[in-house]
C-alpha cells in the first residue's frame, strides 16, 4: 500500500534476472538444472554455442560415470582405473585443444593490436616529416628571399659605380636635386648620417606667449578691441519697400533677376 521515490534511474537499480542458487528436489535425484548453477546472466547466459558443447559434454560424461564398473574384484578395479585414465586423458587433450583456441585469439588480438599501433606510429612519423619539411621549406624560401634582397642591393651599388666609370668629380646640380622629391635634399638616407627622428623636439614651437598664463595674458592685452570684442550688425533688408512698407516693383525684379543669375 505504500510506494517510494529514489533519487536514481531505473537502470541503476536494475539487477540481474534472478537465477536461483539451488532447488528443492526429492531425495535421491539429481536433475541436470543444477548443472547449470554456476551460469549467470552476462556470463553464460543467454547460452551460445560454448554453452551448449559444456552441456553436451556434461551429459557425455554423466552417461560415461554410468558405466564404470563397480569396485567389488580385482579385475572391476583395474577395468575402472583404465577407463578413467583413458578419461583422463581425453580431457586434457580437449583442455589442450581450449588453450590452443584460447591463444589463438589472444594472437588475433595481439596483431590487431600491433596493426593500431604501427598506423598510429606511421601517422606520427608522417606528421614529423610533414613538420621537417614546411620547416625546411620555410628556411629555403627565407634564404632564397635574403639571395635576392643581397642580389638587388648588388645590382644597385653596381648601377651607381657604371655611373662614373672613370671616377671624375661631378659638380653639384642644385636644381636638379630641388626638382626631384626623391633626391637627398628631400630624403636623405641614413647611410650618409641622417636620422630623421632624432632631435624631432627642435621642431616642436615653444612660445612664452601660449605656454605660460602671463604670456597669455600679455598677448590678449595687446590684441585690439575688434577681436575681443564682438560687434553685431543687423543685416540689411533683401527688399526696398517704400515709406508706407511696400516693396518696390523694381526692386522685386532685380531680386529674382538675381535669383535666376544664380
């Protein structure tokens, strides 16, 4: 009459089909269930072809138990323990046969494993020499760009010295330098001890007059009136309108003359 709530899922209170541990039997009966006692769900059950070789040979060997001879002669006793070396044997040759089965398959797993890991090392090793050959490649296209950068300043010195072959003195030519905006005059190099960007502050103006609050004060006191002071005019009327306040006919016409004009 009563129900709960958990603070789990279903399928985490979910257990295993229940497989009984043992029966109830009349006495003196052993049934074949209880072979199977030790097969629980996930392992053995639901039953496969394994499964059913163990029953198979359960059954074998149960119909074999019933056919040894009783121990009540010499003979029956020599009889009993041949046939049960001869069991003996035939079942470490079968448990041979598993292990044989059994490391087949771990050698089957054992090269899969060895395949993953030599693609995987493959993959690695091509990365590598993927990343040695962009770094190569990169090093070569610098170097080549750093043969033609030195071939360019070449080629310049050597166009600057067939220039003057003989090496005569040339006077200066200051209209030619002050034409052309690319000359030294302009832009000088630095090769030839021109830095433009030293001693910038020099251009910067400095003035008593806008630096300082007296400078100020002594430039507002010499500036005139007009420029302190503003004056206003009121703007003449567009319109000459007669004494009574009408516009003129004459007047009216010059201002659209204008207009059109414009």
């Amino acid at each position: 009459t009563l129900g709960t709530q958990t603070d789990y899922r279903d399928g985490e209170t979910q257990t295993d089909p229940y497989s009984p541990e043992y029966v109830i039997i009349p006495s003196g009966s052993v049934p074949e269930l209880l072979t199977l006692a030790t097969l629980t769900w996930g392992r053995g059950l639901p039953a496969g072809l394994a499964e059913v070789e163990m029953i198979e040979r359960a059954r074998e060997k149960r119909a074999w138990e019933a056919t040894l001879p009783a121990l009540d002669s010499a003979s029956h006793i020599a009889k009993r323990r041949k046939m049960m070396d001869d069991m003996e044997r035939k079942e470490w040759a079968f448990r041979e046969q598993e292990i044989e089965k059994l490391q087949k398959v771990r050698l089957e797993v054992f090269k899969e494993l060895l395949r993953r890991r030599e693609e995987n090392q493959m993959e690695l090793d091509a990365k590598r020499l993927d990343d040695h050959r962009q770094n190569h490649q990169k090093a070569k296209e610098e170097k080549i760009k750093k043969i033609h950068h030195d071939c360019a300043l070449m080629l310049r010195k050597l166009i600057a010295k067939r220039k003057n072959v003989m090496g005569k003195l040339e006077r200066r030519d200051i209209i030619k330098e002050y034409t052309d905006f690319a000359s030294q005059t302009y832009a000088p190099l630095s090769r030839i001890g021109f830095f433009p960007d030293n001693h910038s502050e020099r251009y910067v103006v400095k003035s008593f007059y806008l630096n300082t609050f007296a400078g100020l004060c002594e430039l507002e006191a010499c500036l005139p009136d007009s420029v302190t002071q503003v004056k206003i005019q009121a703007p003449k009327p567009k319109y000459t309108t007669t004494e009574t306040g009408f516009v003129r006919r004459s007047a009216r016409l010059e201002v659209e003359l204008a207009q059109v004009h414009q």
